[in-house]
C-alpha cells in the first residue's frame, strides 16, 4: 500500500474536532448541550449581502478573476480607507476565505523548513497552514496573568534564527480576545526591520473592538510597506463564515505578484460569495453598532458570571468573541470530554474547546478552556452555571 | 526587504494569462476577439442549480461540514453509481474546486523534494499545485502523431525512483481531448501496483465523451483501491466553474483520513456553490445530451474546418473540449501573441493558448496550440479562418 506523506501524517485534527464524537453521542443520549466551543456566530447576516445572492441574475456560472474583480477590489480599499489603512486595488489579492489567504502568503514567503515565530495561544489552524507548507512554528507563551500581552521582544529575538522568514499575530486574538496596543505592534515593527521578517497580521476580528479601545492595522504603520501583510475575511465581520472570501493585503509588490500566481493556479474564488461580498459592503453603520453592543454585553455577563466560579481565572477579551478562562483542574482536556459524556445537570451539558490545542509548546494551556461567547446572554449564564456545577461534581 | 521564497518565485504563470495583456490591448484598439483559449464554456448552467441559489432562505450565512454534507455525499456517491463507480460517502472529501482536491491529495501523498509523473501535454496548472507542496513533476512526452494515447510504460519505469510518489493522469484530458481506453488504464494498474504508487485520475470532463466511447474510471478498475484517487469537479459538468466545488474520491481510508485533516484547517467548502451543486445533481439527463450533441458538433466542425489549413495537424479528441493543432511554424507563443497584436481581418482576431506551457520539457510543443472548443459553431467557423489567414501573413 503506497505510503502517505509525513506531512499527510502530520496534519493535525482540529483541538474541537476531536470532541465532536462526544457531543454527537451526548446529542443521541437526550442532551441538550450548548455550544461555547465554536467561531460561528448566531448573528444574522446582513441582508443587503444574502439578497444580492437571492436577486442574482447568472445564466452561466462563470469564473471570477483569480485576484478577484477590479470593482470589488476598489470597493475594499474604500473600506479599509474607512478604518486608517490606506492601501489600493492593487494591493489586494482576494482568496477563498482567509483561510487560503494564509495558506497563498506562507506559500509565497517560506520554503521548505523555514520558521514563523507565532506568540501562543493562536489559532489552532495557523498549524495546518504551516504543516502544508513544510514549515516550522516556534512559539511564544504569552501568560493569562499579563492579559495575553504581546511577549518581551526578547523572547522573539532567542528564536530568530536565518530560517525565519515571519512573525505572525492575530490581532485582536483568537482565542484570547487581546488587542495589540499601538506601542505593541511598533515593537514588532522595530523587531522585523532589524532581521529583516515579515509581519503578517490575522485582523479578521478588526469590527469587534470594545471598550472604546482602537484596533491599529499593521498596514497603519508606515516604514514597513515591505514587510507587513493583512489576512482579511468577510466570514466574521459580516457574519458569513459559509462565503468562503477573505484577502491578502499588502503594498509590497512581490508579495502580491506572488500570492496571485497562487491564486491563479486554482483559477477562481467562489462566485456567489463574491456577489455577497461585494453587497455587504453596503452594510450600514447601525448593524456594526447593534452587534457590538450585544457581544460587549454577552461579554460581561460571561466574565461576570465565571468570575463567581472559585478557583477560576478569566482574562477579560477586548475585541473578537473568544475568552480563555484557566480552571482549578489539572486537565481541560479531560474535562471537557468528561462534561459531555458523564455529566449534565437537567438534562443540559456544555461544549467548550480545550485550550491546550491553541498551544504549540507541550503541556502548555492544560488548565485552560477557550470559550466563544457566539450564544445569546440566557445561554450564556445557564452556560457557566453548568461548567459551575460541572467543576464541582468533577473535582469529586 | 524581506525575500520572496523559492516557491513563491516557481510559482509559473499561466501560459495563457501571459497574453491576457496583450488581447485587453487588442479590444481596446476595437478589435473583436474570439477567445479558444480558456475553459470556461458558454453553456448555461442548469437551472434546477441556479434556482436552488436563488431560492435559499439563508439567515445565517454558517460554516459547512469541512468534508461537505452527509447528504451532498450521499447524493454524489449515488451519481457516481450511475456511472459505474461504486464508491459510498465516506470515500469523498468534497473541496473548494478540482483545484483545492488536486493540492490537498498531492499534500497528503508526496513530502518535499518527491516526484510525480505526468503524461505531457499536460493541464498547466499542475506545475502549480506541485511547486506549491515542493515537489517535482517528471513529464513523458505523448505525441500529436500518436493522437496522444498512452506513453509506453517502459518510460514510466525509466522514471520511477524512491522519491515516486504518483502517477497522475487527466482522463479525458486537458488539452489533449484523448481519452484512455481500459486497456490503457489497466496498464497503469500494473505499473503503480509494481511500485506501489498513487494512481490520481483527474476525471472532471467525465460527462464529455463522443462517438459512443466508454469512460473508464480508475474506481471502476478492481484491485487498486489503496492505489486509486479520483479528482472531481463540478465545473465543467453543468457549466458552473464559478461555483468552485470538487471533490476527492478514493477507497483508500489512509487518504480520506489525510484530506479531511486538509479540509478541516481550511474549514469549509463556499455554502451557497454546495447548494448550487447539491441541486445541479437534478439535472435532467436531456440536458446531457443536448451538451454533448453541441459538443460533437463544434468539435466536428472545428476539427474539420483546421484540416483545410495546409501544413496543420490536428488530433480529433475523444473528449472533453479541447484540441491540440501542431501548425506549420516555428513558434506558437510568438504567433499567438502576434495575432493579438499585429494581426486582425475586418476588425477581428483570435485568442489561443501556445501549447508550449502545457509541457514541461523544454522547447516541447512549441509549434502547438490548445484550442477549446467553447464557442457556437459560427464563431468557430470563423475563428478558424481567422487563424488561417493568420498563418500566411505570418509566414510572409
């Protein structure tokens, strides 16, 4: 039997994919079980988007531009104009999801064996990417007890090394809802003019800022039109994860004529999502109002509430619609699978993701549940009265 | 400045998007461009598809099942039934087009620096997906005079190394037309069951086969299930390349378990172009038909009407709806760009693909061209002339 590849090999299953099985079986059981574990929001999308899909008038459902169409393009650059980034058409390659707008950019920046420097916890899927690409990840642990702050410039200079080619951020975070300060992302401007890196920047939450806090784009900064690149996607901001459109953008030249070869060879973004995306740009102001408002709501009333559970320790998110909570247990893992296959309280139990996936040092994170605060306020409390009762059985 | 890497400088660009420029030059000038260069056909998509879009009652515009539905699949395994391929859904991973099927399978199967043979004149677009996971392509040449059927599996042996990983295989194919008889695929069956290899079989022109030949898939050959991965499309199979759905098809567990993984860090094929293609499986068989009658026909005229041309080979395909002409010159990239930009007849001009970028040996087929077959019966009529007039002013 021929042999799959080491990177066919390596690929990780998802942190929340593995519990997935014992949230189906504890469906099968009679459960309700609510899930804290999932980036799909219960928001509605905007209309204006899934209109323009419902009033299309395609006879031949032909390919788009592989770097998407001029107009779209435009119209992004007015937006992104809208937020402090002043950048072009030109400057963006439109992708399927950012998702493959990561993928395209590691593709283009790194070769085999090279090394991206990533302050952890990050985005599980940052390891697939990399793995696709035969790269290497060398993290760094940034600490609940310091918010989730960006790690001393130190720890990044101990790592660098000739083979690494980035340093990435997700910014504000998932899974640790931390918005990186003005003063933080000029550290790391310093950092990659010194050794000469990319600063690749996931600011697919940029919407979902709170506190009155200002979300500062790498693509802000001026002196690093070399080196910085934005990862974008429509699937948060607007509530369509299922569209499939994100973007790479950046000023440098290379880079862009590189990921468009990329996005080249697989011809086309998704067309309908195109349409969508290009409508939801028209979204009105009041939607972005009415969204934040009630996930800095939820928000509250999630770190509240598990702010009453003793022994347990939450850093309170400024943007995005994660949190990660440390709990007075050893292993979350553990308890995680546990919540779903021995406990429940009145027949209702709770999915959360493990943090120790969002981890790439081993052992690290193992205390630690992330929690997506996608389900209404009543959920939401009910939510964390049974993780309350949940802890209390499961320490016994 | 940060550099670009290796990859990032391979990446080819397509043999055809080289003359893009100079054609939006030749429409500027007020000429009328007829395009055989590009797949994307002018056949409607059907309308039980697009209807299913237009009528969907979206709200929440959510995430897909990584691998695509328990139902999409199920319904996709009963079409394959139809055509002799008895596979179930869980041998399927559907993917964000043939493309992202072709990059994850090469992902799963081959590590840096391994090797992949390929029949040539092959799809262009696999220098990508192979340069983008690192890895080499060896082509065997296949001849215009031999209408393109199967190399000699001597030459395939002469290939093989340790870092042979796969045989891949465009069934019918692009550019060539030809379609591989049984026999030829039971040859393969031996050699990669000799070497223990990976047999991929690109067979998204499935539903394009004329004169009564008979498609054989590589999953409807018996004994190779560990050895067989099929590519998918739905694109070219109800015109709607802009949907941007494929899929994986194999018995082999291993590669299901591998894919998936690649699926999953990318999260999920576009929503709206997996109902639009959950619904295309509806499409009545006339639709069929009546396309392949089309087809037939164009090719028929097309084929018979480059004859004319003194001194021009032509291989009739069996399939799909391309054709390789070999011309009567020296330099097929410098008489298509020389059409575009020198040459015109009554206002109007040609675009076709030099077949030199469907080749990966050196100075192979530069006297071809790729022409598809995608336009009505007149417009080929008169492209044809168009190209003959061409040749004898270019050859003054």
């Amino acid at each position: 039997m021929p042999k799959i590849s080491i990177k066919g090999q390596k690929m990780p299953e998802s942190p929340i994919r593995k519990l997935v099985p014992y949230a189906e079986n504890a469906k099968k059981r009679g459960l309700n079980v609510f899930h804290l574990n999932i980036g799909q929001p219960d928001i509605k999308t905007p209309s204006v988007a899934l209109d323009a899909v419902r009033n299309n008038d395609i006879e031949v459902l032909a390919y788009a531009r592989s770097e998407g169409s001029e107009t779209y393009r435009e119209k992004l650059a007015a937006y992104y104009k809208k937020h402090n980034i002043n950048i072009s058409a030109q400057d963006i390659i439109v992708t399927t999801g950012g998702s493959e707008a990561l993928l395209f950019t590691l593709g283009s920046i790194t070769d085999f064996g090279d090394e991206i420097i990533i302050p952890e916890p990050f985005y599980a899927n940052y390891n697939g990417f990399s793995i696709a690409n035969g790269i290497k990840i060398l993290p760094i642990v940034s600490t609940i007890d310091d918010g989730f702050s960006l790690p001393k410039i130190e720890e990044f200079e101990k790592l660098i090394t000739p083979k690494t080619r980035a340093i990435l951020i997700c910014n504000p975070g998932n899974p640790t809802g931390y918005l990186y300060s003005k003063e933080e992302i000029e550290k790391l401007k310093t950092l990659v003019l010194k050794y000469d890196l990319f600063l690749i920047a996931d600011e697919v939450y940029r919407e979902f800022i709170y506190d009155g806090h200002q979300h500062h784009s790498v693509l802000s900064e001026t002196g690093i039109d070399q080196n910085a690149i934005m990862i974008d996607s429509v699937s948060k901001r607007y509530s369509m994860c299922g569209a499939r459109i994100g973007c790479i953008v950046s000023r440098n030249k290379e880079i862009i004529q590189a990921t468009l070869k990329f996005a080249q060879a697989r011809l086309s973004p998704p067309t309908y999502a195109l349409i969508a995306s290009e409508a939801a740009l028209e979204t009105p102001q009041n939607y972005f109002d009415e969204v934040t408002e009630e996930y800095v709501d939820r928000r509250n009333t999630l770190v509240s509430e598990l702010n009453k559970i003793s022994g347990l320790k939450v850093s309170t998110p400024k943007g995005a619609f994660y949190c990660i909570a440390e709990l007075p247990i050893d292993d979350a893992d553990d308890f995680a699978q546990w919540m779903l296959e021995s406990f429940n309280d009145k027949g209702e139990t709770v999915m959360v993701a493990p943090a120790s996936g969002f981890y790439s040092t081993k052992g690290s994170g193992k205390n630690q549940i992330r929690i997506a605060y996608v389900l209404n306020k009543k959920s939401l409390i009910r939510s964390v009265e049974l993780i309350k009762l949940a802890l209390e059985q499961y320490k016994n």
